[in-house]
C-alpha cells in the first residue's frame, strides 16, 4: 500500500491497567464493601490531580484513603476499576489553590497538575485511571437532567449511569467521535495545519467531530475537502485514544493527497497550512513539543514555582515548527509516519 504505515505504541491516554469491574457495579452491596479500602483519585474542578515522579521517570497519581471522604461511598464519587487488589474511585475535590481550610486535607507539597499537561508522562495505571476520572465526572456535572423531559438525574451503578427521577429512564456516559487524519503525499511530504487561535509556529494533523449519519471515513473525506481543500484517498485507520475535553473519542486515520494540488482554506478554522518534508518533521519532532525542556525530568518541567499550583514552560517560541505533545495521539501518528520512511 502507498505510504502504509502504522501506530508504533499506543497513544499515552489509551494506555491502562486497570480492570474497570463492569460486573460488579450493578451491586451496590458488593460496590460498598470496597470503599473502606480503596483508593481516590482526586479531581479538582480545572481537572487537576496530585502527581509524583517514580524511579524510571515517569509520574504517577498521588491517591488518597478512602476513609479520608468517609466512612462511605460519598455523593458523586465514580468506581474507576481495580488492579492489585484494591479498588480506585474518582472524587471531584475543590481547587487547591483556593482551599484555606486547614483540615482540607492538601498539601502544600503536593503537585497538581491536569491530564493536557501531565498525562504525556503519567504511568499505564496512572493514565488509565486519570482519564476514567476526567470523563466521568466531567459528564455527570454536565448531564444533571433528564434530556427526555428535562427532570433531575441521580447516578447509580456506581457512577456508570443515571437515572431519570421521573420516569426511571436510564442514559449513559456520551462519547462524541472525532476523526484525526494525518495526510501524507505517500512518498516524503505531510501535511499541517495550524488554527489562529494556536501559538506561533505550532502545526498538528487535521481533525473533526464526525457529524450524525455518517462514517468514520466519509467524516476524513469531509474534514480534509473542508478545512484545506484537499481530495484524499486511501484512508486507512490507525487507531484511537480517549479524549475526555469534555467526552471525545479521537480516532486516528493516515489518509494520501496531492501535495501540487492547491489549498482552499477554511476561514476562521485553519489559519495556514504547508506541505512538511520527513526530515523536516524529524527535527521538529527531535526539539521536543511546548511542554519539554531537554535534560529535565517530567516534574521538574511541569513544577515551576513548586507546590500546589506552579507553572508550566513554554518552549520553542521562536521555532518555525512546534508540534503536538506526548499526551496527544497526533503526536504518535506523527513519530510513526516519521519513522516509516
């Protein structure tokens, strides 16, 4: 096949090792008997969670005792699945940096940070969990009525549903589709675009929710006729990655165009958009993305003034190409294609 190539490793948000106990989470005895025990991650509302470095470099969630929420299950919390023995429950908690309660239970030494920034870095558990996390409780602050009559909702089996107080009617957490398709002319040139509201320099892949009635491969077809005029063949998937900002499912696809075929823009989505050579988008991806500073580990990049809040570097300001980061499944299509040639 012209230009075939494939994802090398799994997207960073796609990784997990967690069973998420489907099973158990329409028994609420069962579901009870675990919290003692368990383990919370916990969520602030900007998505943040406290982190930590491990041995091999990485970051890791810094959960909390259950016991510290209660001595059950309180309102809100969602079952996020089991490894090991011990179960991990998600529990939106209020923002650190404005918490001047003394008994708040934060710590001024702990790190938070959100899974756009950090999830690049965490560990297979740590990402599995934290995107779980984001998703859930980021679709039960936003689904608290019914959408057949407009009644309250209540969460039941464990944070996995709601239930309709009027007419018992049930809905589930909503996943919205996205296609992300790296174009390639199917020799040594990509294709990328930038949005004007992106920092200078920055390109990724071209990407679209896919609309109602229509498949995965008709929605590449579309986004790419639309967003830089371009007729693509040979569409191909890739592979996917959750995207929980607030409920998208990014689905990766490489797709073969016409790099001497000119370009239509689309007016206030794509502010420009160039034909990159392979060894171009290798330098690129060899400089790092907006989050990486070389010779630095994940939290000493990700601390700057250290504690509670800190602060994130920018790099690269001044390059011509700044590409997605590590938490991003365009970046993964993008070292796959790099590699491939």
């Amino acid at each position: 096949m012209r230009g075939a190539f494939h994802l090398d490793t799994l997207p960073r948000l796609s990784r997990s090792t967690v069973d998420r106990r489907e099973q158990v989470r329409d028994d609420p005895e069962h579901v009870a008997s675990t919290w003692p025990l368990s383990r919370v991650v916990r969520v602030d509302p900007r998505g943040r969670t406290p982190v930590e470095e491990t041995d091999d470099g990485s970051l890791r969630l810094v959960t909390a005792p259950a016991r510290d929420f209660g001595d059950t299950v309180p309102e809100g919390a969602v079952l996020l699945g089991e490894e090991d023995g011990t179960t991990y429950w998600g529990v939106r908690v209020p923002d650190p940096d404005e918490s001047n309660d003394a008994g708040s239970g934060f710590s001024a030494l702990e790190l938070w940070r959100d899974l756009r920034i950090s999830g690049g870095d965490l560990d297979s558990r740590s990402a599995g969990l934290l995107t779980t996390a984001v998703a859930l409780l980021s679709w039960h602050e936003r689904s608290r009525f019914c959408g057949h009559d407009g009644s309250p909702m209540r969460a039941i089996k464990a944070g996995w549903a709601q239930l309709c107080e009027a007419h018992d009617h049930e809905e589930y957490p909503r996943t919205d589709p996205s296609m992300i398709c790296l174009v390639h002319d199917g020799a040594d040139r990509v294709l990328l675009a930038r949005q004007p509201i992106w920092p200078e320099g920055r390109y990724s892949v071209l990407a679209g929710f896919v609309e109602a009635g229509e498949s995965l491969e008709a929605c590449v077809a579309r986004e790419c006729a639309e967003e830089v005029g371009v007729a693509v063949s040979t569409i191909t998937y890739l592979g996917s990655q959750p995207w929980p900002f607030p409920r998208s499912l990014m689905i990766g696809f490489s797709a073969v165009a016409d790099p001497d075929a000119p370009m239509k823009l689309q007016q206030g989505e794509i502010e420009n958009a160039r034909w990159v050579t392979r060894d171009e988008l290798r330098e690129a991806l060899a400089a790092g993305d907006w989050m990486t500073r070389e010779g630095e580990s994940p939290l000493t990049r990700l601390s700057g003034a250290r504690g509670v809040g800190g602060t994130a570097f920018e790099a690269g300001e001044d390059r011509d190409l700044i590409l997605p980061g590590g938490v991003s499944i365009a970046r993964a299509m993008l070292e796959a294609w790099a590699a491939a040639g």
